[in-house]
C-alpha cells in the first residue's frame, strides 16, 4: 500500500505546491537589471525597425484625419441609412481593447491573483494607449470637432445645457471618468519604479542629468520607507477598487449607443453583458499578441511565463464561449419574439448581403478559442499568437456586423441602402493601429514594462519563511 501511494503521488499533479510565477529563482537585483536594461541600454536594430513602421502607420492617420478635416466627413463612406460606419466601429473596438488593463489590474489584484504581476503594468499601458487611439473618432464624427466643449457640462449662466437622455453625453462621462481613473491608477504603479530609475541614473553627461531629474520629478520624493510603502499600498487598493466597477460600466454604456435605439437587432436587453464579456475578450487578446513579442525581445520569458500567459488564454476561451453564447441567444429570443421585424434583421445578418463578414466573425470569435481546451495548445507560443491575431479580427467584424447590418436594411424596404468604406476609412483603420503600437513601442522602450516591485513580491525570498541556502520553501 505505501508503494502504490507513492506510486500515485509520483504520477499525478502534485497540488501541495503553487507553481511558481517567476521562473529560474532570480535575486532581487536580477528582476531589477531585467526589467531595467530595456530602458538604460540602447534600443536594437528591431525596435528602430518596429518603431519606424508603426510611425509610418501613425502619420497615414493624420493624414486621414487632416483631410477629413479640411474637406469635411464627405471623404468616408457614411452615408444614409448607414450614417454610422468605420468610425463607431473603430470607437467600440478601441474602447473594448483598453479593458483587459483594468481587469487584470484592478479584479485580478483585488482577487489577489499573483500571476498577474508580470503582466499588469504592460496592460494598465495598453488601457490607456487604447483610449487615447478610441477617443478621436466619435471627436470627429460628430462633424464639428472644433465644438468639443458643448459635451460638456457648459457653465449655467450661459444657458446651455447638453443633452442629457444622448447615448453620446453617456459616452463622454464614462470613458472620460475611465480614462482618468486609468491613468492615476497607471502612474501610481509606476512611482516605485521611476524611484528606481532615479537612483539608478548616475551618469554626468547632459541625457542623464535630464533622465534622473524626469525621474525624480515622476517619483514624487519617493524614499522606498515604510511610510511610503503603506500610503502607496493603501491607495492602490483605493483605486483597485475604484475602477473594479468602470470594468462593468464603461462598455456596458458604449453597448447603450445600440441598446437604447429602437431599431431591430439594436434594442435588445443582452448587449450590456454580451459587450462586456467581448471587451474583456479582444482585450485579452491584444494584451497575449503584444506580451508575445515583448518577453521574447527584451528576455523577460522566465518573469511573463508560459503559465501566465495559458491562464490568460483560458480566460480567452471562457469569454469566447459566452460571447458566442450571446450569439445564439440573439437568434433564439428573435425567434421566440415572434415579431418578424425582429426576426428578418439576424436572418439579414447571416444570409443577407454582408453574410461574408458574420461569418468571418463567428469563424474568429467562437471556433477559434476553442482551440485553447487542449492544454499542449493554449501553451504553444504560436498557436496563442496567431489564434489572439484571430480574436481580434473577429471582434473588429462582431462590431462591423452590429452597427452596418442593422443600419443598411431597417423597417423599410424603400429607404434601404449599402454602405461602401473609403480608402479614407481604411487609412484611418489602419493608422489608429499605427498610434496605439506607436505609444506602446514608446511606453516599453521609457518605462519600466513590468512592474518591479511587484514582481520581487511573489518572489521566494520574499516570503518570511524563505531560508536562503536550503531549507523549507
């Protein structure tokens, strides 16, 4: 009997031991030199390369966005019925990618997820660079982004009000008040490292005299004391908790742009959790795309591991089944409805002329991450990378299908009409990629991609009980 115990022991999953989040048992000065040497080195020969064609990218972008503003939105396909097209498309998208920053951030901080340490400063980034690339489109699709300010609230002593019941003032507050609690909750991250940074910086030559007094500034007099330590721990967890909700609010208020109009395959009450969950969905596919290239690059593979990035796959699969289960329960409660009108719209999206792209989007958001139930799969660095490429292309065409399907044949036969994308929209695609890779090639070449301390606190040594040399673990 005690043979065939051992025997079993030896043979199954051993449960009375975590699987370590950093690998090869690295001191704290290593984690330090690893994370920091991207930023006190020079760039390679492949970050010039990479930079110069997301900045490519980027000025087609503004090229777009200047004649677009010089001759008005005539340039791209808008038309009517389909008066919203790529830029409402490209807004959603954008705004969904930046949501994988704060799940990982705040909720997986909040759960006390350790695995998350490795990856969370690159998506707090990525929260805030996605944002920014989101927030000109519905700017200038409004046809006068000189007028900015009236979505605002506007002094009362003018009388002018902004209104209130517009899906378009919800979107303001919510992505305004999420970008900014992003942002404080990015840069509070950061002051231990810019500390770091600063007493790193010894140099006396006029860059790192510059270098070290940023850093100081960004630091805020941070002196690494216990004092500080329990003020910075204390408003983490403030704003953890503060933006835990924004997770759940922000893109459920983007899906009320649809929910809340009357038109067929819009006004349904499934949106709010059904763009929830693909928010979380592509965003965690843009965060396993990007974290890909950056652990291979910089040799951060044995800190952004091969088991954080399975569990961020198996969220993957999770969020992709329940978004393809919304798909089904589109179809289901239309039919169930009884109302024809209702039913005709997601016939129109499966077999009616823009067919080709709802089934590139269940082809990409609901085949393809069932991929990851096979372990050997959602381990393979290429199969994870392709597969992610796929998740987003699919979640570009899940907000393409929603907005043009539904606009392009309404109620009425008679004022049904095509939508045709300009090679302007396609500029403006393609260059907001250029702005966001641009920021992120910038972010992990200046800033510390990873967050150091928090990364030294899942190490071995600093448990309490750690006894270096041998000894219990």
């Amino acid at each position: 009997m005690q043979v065939a115990n051992k025997t079993n022991a030896v043979e199954g999953p051993d449960f009375s031991k975590e699987t370590p989040v950093v690998l090869s048992s690295p001191s704290f000065h290593d984690i330090t030199e690893v994370i920091s040497r991207p930023i006190e080195s020079k760039a390679g020969m492949k970050w010039y390369i990479a930079l110069a064609v997301a900045v490519s990218l980027f000025m087609l972008e503004i090229f777009c966005w200047g004649i677009s503003f010089y001759y008005g939105t005539g340039m791209w396909g808008n038309n009517i019925p389909v008066a919203w097209a790529f830029p409402i498309v490209n807004f959603v998208f954008w705004i969904g990618i930046g949501h994988a920053g704060t799940l990982i951030s705040a909720i997986l901080f909040l759960f006390r997820q350790k695995w998350r340490n490795g990856i969370a400063r690159f998506a707090e980034g990525m929260t805030i660079f996605a944002v920014m690339t989101a927030g000109l489109f519905p700017l200038f699709h409004t046809g006068r982004p000189w007028l900015p300010l009236y979505l605002f609230p506007y002094p009362n002593k003018h009388a002018v009000w902004t209104n209130f019941l517009s899906p378009l003032l919800w979107d303001v507050f919510a992505v305004s008040t999420y970008f900014t609690v992003s942002l404080c909750f990015w840069y509070v991250g950061l002051i231990p490292d810019f500390a770091t940074l600063r007493d790193r910086t010894l140099g006396k030559d006029f860059i790192s005299k510059v270098r070290k007094t940023v850093y100081s500034v960004l630091s805020l007099g941070w002196r690494f004391s216990n004092r500080h330590w329990r003020h910075y721990e204390r408003v983490y967890l403030i704003l953890a908790g503060v933006s835990t909700p924004l997770v759940l609010s922000v893109h459920t208020i983007v899906s009320f742009d649809f929910a809340v109009a009357g038109l067929p395959g819009w006004h349904t009450t499934i949106f709010p959790p059904y763009f929830v969950a693909g928010a979380i969905f592509s965003g965690f596919a843009m965060v396993v795309t990007v974290l890909v290239f950056i652990r291979y690059i910089f040799d951060m593979e044995h800190i952004i591991t091969i088991d954080t990035l399975e569990k961020m796959n198996k969220i993957i699969l999770l969020t992709g089944t329940l978004v393809g289960y919304a798909y089904g329960m589109e179809f289901f409660i239309a039919w169930y409805s009884g109302n024809i009108v209702e039913q005709f719209a997601f016939i129109n999206r499966a077999f009616g002329p823009y067919a080709w792209a709802y089934w590139i989007m269940i082809s990409c958001n609901v085949i393809t991450p069932q991929i990851f139930w096979f372990r050997n799969l959602r381990r393979s660095v290429p199969i994870m990378f392709i597969a992610s490429i796929f998740v987003n292309i699919g979640m570009w065409f899940e907000r393409y299908v929603i907005t043009v399907t539904t606009l392009v044949r309404d109620f009425l036969p008679s004022s049904w009409g095509w939508y045709n994308p300009t090679l302007v929209d396609f500029g403006l695609l393609i260059g907001s990629f250029g702005m966001f890779f641009t920021l992120t090639l910038l972010f992990v070449k200046f800033m510390p991609v990873v967050a150091i301390s928090e990364v030294k606190g899942v190490l071995a040594q600093a448990k309490p009980h750690h006894h270096h040399g041998g000894g219990h673990e």
